[in-house]
C-alpha cells in the first residue's frame, strides 16, 4: 500500500490548476492523480478515502462555492 498523502497536496494542487471543481470532477482528479488505493491524511484525520477526504475539506471550511463549482480558500488553509 502506498504511502498517505497530506490533504494539503491535494489543495496545493486544487490552487496550481485555477480552476473550479465539482465534487465528481475533484474525485476523478484525486483518482486520476494519485490512484483508486490512495489513502489521505489531514493534521486530525487519517485513512481516508478520496470522498472521505473531500467531505472533510468541505466540512472544514476549506471551500469557497462558486457559480461554476468550489476552489480551496486559500486562508483556510494551515501550514501543517
């Protein structure tokens, strides 16, 4: 099994790319990225899935929403 992955690299990714997201299109870019085994870690949380890991953002507050989908809130991002 590959190693966790910080959450943080998932939202550092989510910023380098620009664009807005819809929770299916982050999932297939998770899976597409990092594989349909990866495991996720945040600094609370750990073994969890793609979806486990973009329901906790969202319910964390690290989304903004927007008209065409949501982006990662850039001060809501710690440096963990």
């Amino acid at each position: 099994m590959a190693d966790s992955i910080h959450g943080h690299e998932v939202l550092r990714f989510m910023i380098a790319s620009g664009k807005a997201y819809t929770r299916d299109s982050l999932k297939q870019e998770i899976l597409t990225r990092y594989g349909g085994d990866a495991r996720f870690h945040t600094c609370s949380a750990s073994e969890l899935t793609a979806d486990d890991l973009i329901e906790f953002l969202n319910g964390r507050g690290k989304f903004l929403t927007e008209s065409d989908g949501f982006r990662p809130d850039v001060s809501q991002i710690c440096e963990g």
